[in-house]
C-alpha cells in the first residue's frame, strides 16, 4: 500500500476479503524496523506502530477461521485506542513490509475519509437494492446473515455439550478391560485432547448363520478338501450362493466385507473342474478384478483350494499388463481359471479371440468382484466391453452365468441388470437351433449376510471442536473446562511489545499444529502403534498419505521407546513398483506392520490378515467407500474393531460433525451407469464391428446383437456410423470396421483419457551409476508432483526433483541427506475457454438485461504449471518463489455452463461476499448434485476453479466440464434434465 494512511475499517475489510493468518507486532515509540533491519530512530512522540503481517492461506481456512482471527484483531485495536490516540497501521503483503503513520493533525482528514468512504458504501448498497426491486429478486441481507451465524454457533455449542455427555455415558456404560474404551482412554489422555471426540457409534456383534457341510449337494472330495482348512460349515449366504449357481441362476451376493463371498464361487468353480477332468471336458472360468492386486490376492485362495482337492495349481493363472509376453501363449493353453482386470479384456482377450476361442466357447463362469466399482463413465465402458465378449462366448458356443459381488451397493438389481447383458425373458428372437444354449436366466439376490461379525466401534473426531467449544465456553464462568496454555491472546501481546500474536496464540505454533488433522491424525496413529494395535489410515492423495507418514515418523523419533517401531510403519498407495507393493502386502498379512498408511488403493477387498483399527483422515467421499475402508478392521470376528474418522473443516464434514446421526443412516449409494451415453455406445460398437462383424445373418451375430445393444442401435447408431464411414455395409455379412480405421479403436482407454506415465529414478546409494525406480505417476499428475526444485516424498522420506524429462518422460530425484525446514508447492492456473457454443436459452424470468442464461459447447481446458514455492514447514512462511515454464496440459470436452447478470455480483459485493469463492463454491455444488440426476460419477465432471489471490478479470460465469477427452455425452444429458437440477 506504500504510504496510503490504512483506517481501522480498511484493516477489518481485508480480513474479511479472504480468511488469511494474520500477525500484530507493536514497535517500540523509539525505533521503527522494516523486514526485521534497523531503519531509523524516531523522535519520543512519535506514534505509535502496528505492523500487520499477512500470510498466505493455512490448510483447512475457513470462515471460521476468518471470523476468529478478525475478533482477535478488533480486540486488540480498541485496547490500543484506549492506551493511545496516536496509532498508524502498516501492512507488509508476503515478505514486502511498509510502513505509514497517522498523528493527531491528521484526525480530522481521517474522519473526512471514512465519512466518505461510508457514504460510497451507502450509495453502492441503495444501488444493489434499486437494481433488485426492479429485476424482482432479493439481495442478500448481511445482518441477517450474522445472526444466522451467531444463532448456528450457539445451537452448535449446544450440541457439542450433549455430543460430549453422550459420549461420557457410552464410555461410562462400557465395562472395564473393553479394548475400545481402552484404547480411546489412551488416545485422550494425550494432553493436547480436550473434547475433540464428539460422536461414538456403536455397532453391536452378530451371531453367525451357518448350513452344515453334509446337508449341502457338494462332492465328497470338496467336503474333505473344506474340512482339513477347519471348515465343517458354510455361512447361509454362501450356502444359498452356491445352490443358485448349481441352478444355473445368475446371482447378486451383497453381504459385509470379510463374510467370505469368494468361497461361493470358488466352491462351484473346483466343483465344475473336477467333473470335467472325468469327462476329459474342461470348462473355463474368468474372474474379473477392479484391481491387478484384487487378482494376486485371490491367486493364492484358489491355487490352496486346487492343491487340497489334487488339481493342478496351474489351472489357476494371472492375465494382466504384469504378464510377460513370453509365458501367455502357455497360460492360454493350459490355464482354465483366468484372474483379471476389465482392461486387459479390452486390449488382449477381445481383440485377440481367435487365440481365446478354446476358452471363450466353454466358459462356464464371469465373475465380478468388487461390482460396485463399475459405475460411471468408466462403468459403462466396461458394461459394453462384457457385452462384447457375450457376443464372442456366443458365436464360440457358450452363455456365461454371471456371480456379481459387493459389499456396498445401493442398487444390487438394477446395477447387475444395467451392467451385464443378459437374454430377456420374454424375448420374441426366434434362435436359430444351434443357438438354443441362449436362455433365459433367473438372477437371485442374496443379501443375508451369515457371517459373523464383531463388535465395532466408529467414532468421529473433530479437531476444530475443542477451539469451538473454547470460544463460546470461556464467555461462561461456571461451566470448567481445561486451560489451554496459549489462551491470553490480547493480553500477552499487549504486555510485550517484542512479541506477535501469532508466536503468543500458538506458542511456537503449538496452538495451530494441535488444531490441525493431519498432525491430530498421526498423533492418534503414533499413539495406537505404541500399544501395538494393527492400524490402517486411509487419506485422499498420495501426497497427504507421504505427509501423515513422515509426522508419524517425526513423533516416534522423538521416544527412546518408540523408535524401533519406526520399520513397522509404511506407507501403500498407487505409483510403487509392483515388487515393493507386494512386500508391503506380504508384512501387513503376516502382523509385522503395525501401521500403514493408504491411499484408497487398500480399500478393496486385499486380504491384508487382522487389522484393529482403521482412521480415516477426512470423511471418505461416499458412504460405500466408508463402510469398505471401515470393515478392513475387525476380520477376525471375535474382537471389537475401531474406525475414527478425523474430520476436514470442510462444510461437509463439519455438516457430519453436527449432524453425526445421519452421516450413520444413509445407505451406500446406488452405482450408475449410462447406457444411453452415446458417445461410449458408439466407440465399443466400432470395437465390436473389428472383432466380428455386428447384425450379421450370415455368422448370427444379428441374433443376439439385437438384445446385446440398446434398442435401436442399429435404425440409429449403427446406421450414423456408416455415414461417418466408421463402419462399412456388407449385405448379410452385417457391418464390419472401415478399413481406413485399422486397429484404433483397440487402444481406446476405459480408465482415463491417456496411459502415459512418468517415472521416478533416484540413484543407487551402493552403485551411483545404478538407477532404481521410486514410483511411477500418471502423466495428468506428474508437472503436479515432479516438477523442478520440488520436494518428493516417498517412504516419509524426503527427495529433491533435479531433472524433468518430458520426451522419455522421467524424472530424477535426489535424496536429501538431512530433514528440510520446507516444503514445496506448484503454481498452476487453469484455463477453461469456449471454443464453440452450442446453444444458449434463458432461465430466469427477470427483464432481459437481467436475466440468466444456460449455454452448452466444446471447451479448451489447458492447465499450466509456472513455477513452484517454498514454505516453511512451522511457519508457512513463504521463502522463496520460482518460475519456469511446463508444456501446458489441455484437452478440449463439453460444457455446460450459466452466465449471470451483472446485478448478482452486486448484490453478493454489497452483502460483503467474495463473488470468485461464490461462484466457485456454486460450481462444486452442482457438480456434487449433478450425479442425483444424471447417471455418471462425480469424477467424470469438474467445475471451473478460482485462485483466491486471483487478480485476473473473469465473466460472471458457472462453468461444468467433462474430464474425459471430447466429451461423452454427459453434458447433454445434463443439459436435458437441468431444470431439476437448478
């Protein structure tokens, strides 16, 4: 600001522009400092300086956050007044640091000025309100709204207290020696836990169901083979399994994680082998996994089974990308149980089929595990890929039953009838006769769960409650509470003039560190390993994973008693080489880790051996999610199992905290997918037409073609197709691929919208000149994470990024010989542009100049990085910027988005809102509902995003895109079913 004089209001204002840290430091009367350096002495009735130091945004900001660090501000400054007439204010903006007086001959100009400028902001906010009476609309009232706030901050202490009596009695009520109470008794008696526990759900033991083994119709050799493993019974859920597959239904499993799904088809599967090495008629199975380390995992289940009934373990195989190429041609042929991924079908067994025929034409059994992770736009891609190879099974002979497992679904029928092709049942196709095999099936849901189950603990842990509470209960002196040792804010910094409010508030940054989740979370992990309790932690990034892991390394460094359990404590997530994953994989089942801490990639069904207790760094994003990484805990059955979710301060996980009762109603979300999705519709019938050719008389295709697709895909699609000369016409032979397309169409990716991945080498530290591979990012992350000067994270520890290779696309890291005081983030900005406009309506009513308008088109999204930043680690303290320039990412997809009219923006300004969070904050509120309406997943759509420190002119626009290149079809729909939506 130079030497503009900054008023009171001026300084209230700018904390409220955005919810930035704040620091007061009070300067001696007798000498003013600039940057920490001695300028000069000041004459002894000089004023008084206050130099406001602000920094950049702190993780988890929130208003609340804003509206605390105001109030400390107005306290101190009315505390000056009353000390002294004479006060100037001087700000310093990152590391810059100036300085301005007032003295009391310039009273007068500064009440002239605020006069002013409360005259402008009058006139500013008659105007806002004018334009509204005219366009019919109400503007927002800003009184109001801080009522609102003070009332919601009351009810909330309200509701903190009874959350805190309700937990008191669930632990009053809980016997001594319960290892739950124990262990959360530990975990408060850590002395920075006040009453961040706010919510324990307690989830009571189960009884198990089982069906004796000699009442089921299963052969004698199974019956042994299950009695040497213990088993002399079978949960009623697998049991009703395995009778509905020996029907020949098709079956729906939904039951908990751990109730043993696999066994219901591993049973039938041995079962199906052993009559066929009889009859010297081997039939074939494919098991399809979500995950390559779904598959290894059942390997090992199904070649133990084949060993205790004296069959091959090599009729049991993995087929996947890891494969080496050398030993296929062997697997295809002795092999007849088939683990794989949905992308390998795609790329390798479809494309290929002629080498399969042997095994597509006697497949008896598709298994998909995991089901409920096909949804969206990657779930449609894989619908229409098993709609291809049922077209294959049947030209080869076969019709596969179909056993589709889950533990969290909302929508088990319909989601098996939407993703797996099946023969209606009052189908009027006239099957020639060596098409008979194709009938219709009967589909048996099976939901009631045998298993077993122990008791379960879920709590919620809200780091910011001990700060709420400590507010709003200080104003009251007869309710006791602890004292925290950084409470005398004001006072302390009025006492000293050599010292901050920042350094007094956190003690060193005690206060903010305690407060935040990461650190509160690997506090509670550090304090669980210590007690030897087998600990999973889930967190949303990889880079967040890498952090909890080094503050858990960073506490069990500082006891003697605790650093030999630093080797017992890694981190598992996507990226590491497949040999380090299975080591980690391999000591998490075997008990010699204690703690591991993950991304979502353990999720998912791994038998990762006992686990204890599972924490969830921030609320996971769907309900399904929770119940999968919750019930990773408590695989024995017999012992009580903890889950503590420690929460965001994000708005839903605060909505969650205050409304914990029905975070544990909701029921796990339906699974959708987009059939009608034109775009994937018409990709897989291009990959369809290549393999054989589609609604053809001659091979019969057109038999089951005509149920296989949506109805009339060959009057619509098929027809398009051949006019964009993608396909071709052959009379009776049907439609086949257009020459000029060759193999294209096979490298389609069902997953993502490129396969290209980056690689991190670091230097042998034995052998220099010996590279050895760190992780592997895919190319839409690696400008994030591996840019120059950046620092890498893997293991907890710490590594500098030397060199960036665009063209071999690698790069090299160096690892840091000692711990950094820093840490590093990219500068990027991303560009969502129109490139073309489809159509534009209005959808409001107001007068024309004011109304809102829906556009949808094609846009460039380009994202660039510039450059990167280093922090300090205790302070956040920005220390250096550098800049650089990345080869910008850009993809162009569809858009939907909504212009608005100029008297919003007035409107919110005038209430005192920031226009760029609120419409940033509106745009991730739609994308959020846009899958209540719209088949898709909430990561096929994103919304346009707007940097805070944004200086930029931007239009007064909503923007929502598609992910995927070019678009597939979700935009239209949305565009269709927008008036719901809005």
């Amino acid at each position: 600001m130079g030497n503009v004089l900054v008023s009171y209001e001026d300084i209230v204002t700018m904390v409220k522009i955005a919810p930035l840290l704040m620091q007061i430091r009070i300067v001696s009367r007798r000498q003013i400092y600039k940057d920490d350096s001695f300028i000069h002495s000041v004459q002894p009735n000089a004023p008084l300086v206050i130099h406001l130091l602000l920094f950049l945004i702190s993780p988890q900001a929130s208003q609340r956050a804003s509206d605390k660090r105001e109030k400390i501000f107005q306290k101190a400054f009315h505390s000056l007044e009353s000390d002294s007439s004479e006060s100037a204010i001087a700000t310093t903006c990152g590391s810059e640091q100036v300085s301005s007086t007032a003295t009391k001959h310039n009273d007068t100009a500064e009440s002239e000025k605020k006069e002013s400028a409360k005259r402008k902001q009058a006139t500013r906010k008659c105007s806002a309100k004018k334009r509204t009476k005219e366009n019919g609309c109400d503007a927002p009232n800003a009184s109001e709204s801080i009522k609102d706030k003070q009332k919601n901050a009351f009810d909330y202490d309200k509701s903190l207290k009874a959350k805190a009596e309700a937990v008191e009695r669930i632990l009053a009520a809980t016997a001594h020696g319960h290892v739950c109470r124990e262990w959360i008794e530990r975990l408060r008696e850590m002395d920075w836990v006040e009453n961040q526990l706010i919510h324990i759900e307690r989830i009571h033991a189960r009884e198990a169901k089982t069906v004796n083994l000699q009442k089921m119709e299963i052969s004698e050799r199974m019956k042994a083979a299950l009695s040497k493993r213990g088993l002399h019974s079978l949960y009623l859920h697998q049991a009703q399994a395995i009778e509905a597959i020996k029907r020949g239904s098709n079956v729906m499993l939904c039951t908990s994680t751990a109730s043993g799904k696999s066994l219901s088809f591993i049973i039938p599967t041995i079962e199906d082998l052993l009559e066929g090495t009889e009859c010297n008629e081997l039939p074939a199975f494919i098991y399809l996994f979500p995950t390559k380390a779904l598959a290894q995992d059942q390997l090992r289940s199904v070649r133990e089974f084949l060993v205790a009934v004296n069959l091959s373990p090599s009729y049991c195989c993995t087929f996947d990308g890891d494969t080496d190429t050398r030993d296929r041609a062997a697997l295809i042929r002795d092999a007849r149980i088939f683990l794989m991924n949905p992308d390998v079908l795609h790329h390798t067994v479809l494309p290929q089929h002629s080498r399969w025929k042997h095994i597509l034409g006697k497949l008896r059994y598709v298994v998909v595990d995991e089901s409920h992770m096909y949804r969206g736009v990657f779930g449609t891609h894989v619908s229409y890929v098993f709609r291809r190879l049922f077209r294959l099974c049947a030209l080869y002979g076969a019709y596969p039953q179909t056993i589709c497992c889950s533990a969290s679904i909302g929508n088990p029928i319909q989601h098996f009838e939407n993703l797996i092709p099946v023969v209606p049942s009052d189908s009027m196709i006239s099957f020639p006769p060596h098409y008979a095999f194709l009938q219709s099936r009967f589909l048996d849901l099976i939901d009631e769960d045998g298993s077993p189950q122990g008791e379960k603990w879920i709590c919620l842990w809200n780091p910011q409650a001990s700060r709420i509470c400590n507010e709003n209960i200080s104003k009251s002196t007869n309710i006791a509470t602890k004292k925290r040792k950084t409470k005398k804010v004001v006072q302390d910094s009025l006492a000293s003039h050599e010292n901050t409010i920042d350094s007094l508030d956190l003690s060193e940054d005690t206060q903010r560190a305690t407060r935040s989740p990461i650190f509160q979370s690997a506090c509670i992990m550090s304090k669980l390993i210590e007690m030897t309790v087998h600990t999973l932690m889930f967190c949303n990034g990889r880079k967040l994973a890498e952090l909890v892991l080094m503050n858990v390394q960073g506490i069990l460094k500082k006891s003697k008693a605790t650093r030999g359990l630093l080797r017992r404590v890694l981190t598992y997530r996507g990226g590491y080489s497949v040999q380090d994953r299975r080591k980690i994989e391999q000591r998490l089942f075997q008990g010699d880790l204690l703690g591991v801490v993950a991304t979502n990639a353990l999720e998912l069904g791994i038998d990762v051996g006992h686990l204890d207790c599972t924490l969830h760094l921030g609320l996971p994003s769907s309900i399904s999610s929770l119940w999968q990484q919750a019930g990773r805990a408590g695989r024995k059955h017999t012992v009580p199992s903890l889950s503590i979710i420690i929460c965001f301060d994000s708005p839903l996980d605060q909505y969650f905290c205050r409304h914990s009762d029905e975070l544990f109603a909701l029921k796990p979300e339906a699974a959708n997918l987009q059939l009608s999705n034109v775009q994937i519709l018409q990709h897989h019938l291009i990959c369809a037409a290549r393999e054989v050719a589609i609604f053809s008389k001659k091979s019969g295709s057109v038999y089951f073609d005509s149920f296989l697709w949506p109805e009339n895909t060959l009057k619509t699609h098929v027809l398009s197709l051949v006019e964009d000369k993608k396909i071709i016409a052959l009379d009776e032979h049907g439609y086949q691929l257009h020459p000029c397309l060759s193999s294209a169409y096979r490298y389609l990716s069902l997953r993502s919208t490129e396969d290209k991945v980056y690689k991190v080498l670091t230097s042998d530290d034995n052998d220099p000149n010996q590279w050895i591979e760190l992780d592997e990012i895919p190319g839409t992350r690696a400008f994030f994470q591996v840019y120059p000067t950046a620092v890498y994270l893997h293991q907890g520890k710490e590594y500098l990024i030397t060199h960036l290779n665009h063209d071999e696309r690698f790069a090299v890291a160096e690892r840091c010989k000692a711990e950094l005081s820093y840490y590093s983030t990219c500068r990027d900005f991303t560009d969502v542009d129109i490139v073309r406009t489809f159509g534009t309506k209005a959808i409001s009513s107001c007068t024309e100049s004011s109304r809102t308008y829906l556009s949808t088109g094609m846009v460039s999204v380009t994202t660039s990085v510039i450059g990167s930043a280093m922090y300090k680690k205790r302070t956040m303290a920005l220390i250096q910027s550098n800049t650089f320039s990345l080869p910008p990412m850009q993809h162009i997809s569809e858009a939907l988005w909504i212009d608005l009219p100029s008297y919003v923006e007035e409107q919110f300004r005038s209430a005192g809102y920031n226009w760029n969070g609120s419409l940033h904050g509106v745009g991730h509120l739609l994308t959020s509902l846009v899958p209540l309406f719209i088949r898709c997943d909430p990561g096929d759509i994103d919304t346009e995003h707007y940097h805070p420190k944004e200086q930029r002119s931007r239009p007064r626009r909503i923007t929502i895109y598609e992910r995927r290149e070019g678009g597939t079809g979700i935009v239209s729909q949305l565009h269709s079913a927008f008036a719901e939506v809005y």
